[in-house]
C-alpha cells in the first residue's frame, strides 16, 4: 500500500481507524418525476452528476488515499498502492463534472458576497413565518422545498456526522447563495471539505468519488473490502416521508396530518365515491412500498454492522501481528 516508511506510519498513527461518511446519493428517476424548486436549483448549477454518483466503496484504499493526501494550489496529490495520484483542476472537472468557476466560497460568508448577504435576511428567506429564531435553528423549520435541499447538502455537499438537525451558518449561507443565484466555484468548495478531512479524527468524506479517482488512475482494486452500493445510501421518497409528509391523488406532498383534510367552507359538490376496492388497494399498495423500504434498510444496517466488525477484527489482527 505505501512507498515509504512515513507514508506507512502517518496511516496507521492517524488514518488507519477513521470513520468514513456514507455514500448517500439523490435518486434521479425520483426527482426528475417531482417538480421540488431545489432540483432545479442543482440542476441549473451543474451539480446532478455529482449528487448521484453511485460507487462502491473501498474503505481501506480511501483511508490510504486520506492519510497521503496533498492539495497544494487547487491540485490533489496523493498515492494509494505506490500509484501516485496528481489530480489538476482540469482533471477534477472531468471527474467529478463540478464547476471550477466563480467565487472561492468555503463555508464562510466571503468577500464578494458580504453586501448582499446578511443573517437575518437569510432566514427570512429560507425559514417559515412562525419559526422560533431564539436559540438554535432546526431543521425542520425550514421551508419544504428548502428543507430538502438542506437535507441533501448535509447528507451529499457538505457532509457532517453530528447535529444534522441544526441549520448551522455555512448552510444557510450556501442555500442563500442557491437560491439567489450566485456563482461559486462547486470544485473549490469540494476540495476544501476534502482538506478539512486531514484534521484530527475527522470523518473521510465522498469515499464513492474516491472510487472514481482509483478507477482513474487504475488502482488495483481486487482483493480489497469494499461495500456496495445500498438502498439506505439513497435519497428520495423514503427522505420526504421521513419529514413527516405525504404524497395526495393530486402529485402533491403534504404534512401528514394535514392529509385529506378539507376546509368545510371549501367543500364543492362531491364528485362520485371512490370504489371501497380501489381506495383498499392504494392502501395495501402504500404498505407494501413502505415494508419493502423498511425491510431494504434494515438489511442494509446489518450489512453496515458486519462491514464494521470486519474492519475492527482487521484492525486487531494487525496489531497482533
């Protein structure tokens, strides 16, 4: 795996026993078919083809990759199985399909932006009229289409492990700049947070990007553990209904306790009753996706569980050793 003695010791020093964010990925086939403002917003910035990058994951090669990595000038150094790695600005581009244009933006309220941008006006935008903005700012009080879009930046763009209920700062900041359009450069944003990685015990994140860079640069694959591509790692109609919603006749999503409920003053002429048959089977139907998601993820949890006690008895094989 390694080309010298130092590569070798700052893997197992500080790399060897990091956590690696799951590979979450947007399901196209789901969004294209919904009419959500957010998918737009992505699709407009060019960034589709990187959200729904599916890859296995190779966990060991993507520690290796971590614990060499170098980003000097907007170029990746880096070297996995005595491969060496040099990724320029170019070669990202071709990779990961993500704009190197625009603003340097990295989490933090830049320079060119400062005029424009302010907090309070932010949450105006992005929040609902009764949110409470007293302490911290959750989640779910943010505006539907918006709170998707906060979802998929966590869980895919700027990826975190802990309090993902909380809109933190670089969030908001990033669904302003979504929403009102500015332009930054996705490239710059991407290898700053893979940079961030190198601090201590942080969590490795795009570990199935780092699959397509292996693949690249034709990185012996064979003989390694991997983890596959699962249900879990998906994100789509199980992620909506997660927020409490749910999809009527009319191809709309609404809170579920606010599903079928009809304002009496509102009421028109009845139209004809719907068969007791057909309303059963939508029933029957909406149960059987549901335990065919819940049965999916839960395998997938087992499978998650048992990829990690293999890697823990590797890793206590190799101290014996």
């Amino acid at each position: 795996l390694f080309s010298t003695n130092e590569h070798q010791n700052r893997y197992f020093q500080l790399f060897s026993e990091r956590n690696i964010v799951d590979p979450k990925y947007i399901s196209i086939d789901f969004f294209k078919d919904e009419s959500f403002e957010c998918y737009t917003i992505f699709k407009n910035f060019g960034v589709l083809d990187f959200m729904s990058l599916k890859n296995p994951v190779y966990p060991d090669l993507v520690r290796v990759f971590y614990s060499n990595l170098e980003i000097r000038n907007g170029v990746i150094h880096s070297e996995v199985k005595k491969i060496p790695i040099v990724i320029d600005q170019s070669l990202f581009f071709d990779l990961s399909k993500l704009s190197n244009q625009g603003t340097l933006f990295e989490g933090t309220i830049t320079d060119a932006w400062k005029k424009d941008y302010s907090h309070p006006n932010a949450c105006s935008l992005i929040y609902v009229d009764d949110a409470d903005m007293s302490g911290c700012l959750l989640a779910r009080s943010i505006k539907f289409d918006y709170r998707i879009m906060h979802y998929i930046i966590v869980w895919v763009l700027l990826l975190r492990t802990t309090n993902l209920a909380q809109a933190i700062e670089e969030n908001l900041i990033l669904i302003w700049a979504l929403i009102t359009g500015q332009e930054f450069s996705w490239a710059h944003l991407i290898r700053s947070r893979m940079n961030k990685a190198l601090r201590v015990n942080a969590s490795l994140p795009y570990p199935h990007f780092i699959t397509t860079i292996l693949e690249h640069f034709n990185v012996p694959l064979d003989n390694k553990a991997w983890v596959p591509v699962k249900r879990s790692f998906e994100i789509g109609a199980t992620m909506i209904a997660s927020f409490g919603y749910k999809k009527t006749l009319e191809n709309t999503w609404v809170r579920k306790q606010d599903f079928q409920v009809v304002d009496p003053d509102d009421r028109a002429p009845s139209p004809p009753p719907q068969d007791p048959s057909s309303a059963l089977l939508s029933d029957v139907l909406n149960e059987i996706r549901n335990l065919h998601f819940f049965v999916g993820e839960r395998f997938d949890s087992l499978d998650t569980r048992m990829t990690h006690l293999e890697d823990e008895v590797k890793s206590l094989r190799r101290l014996s050793e």
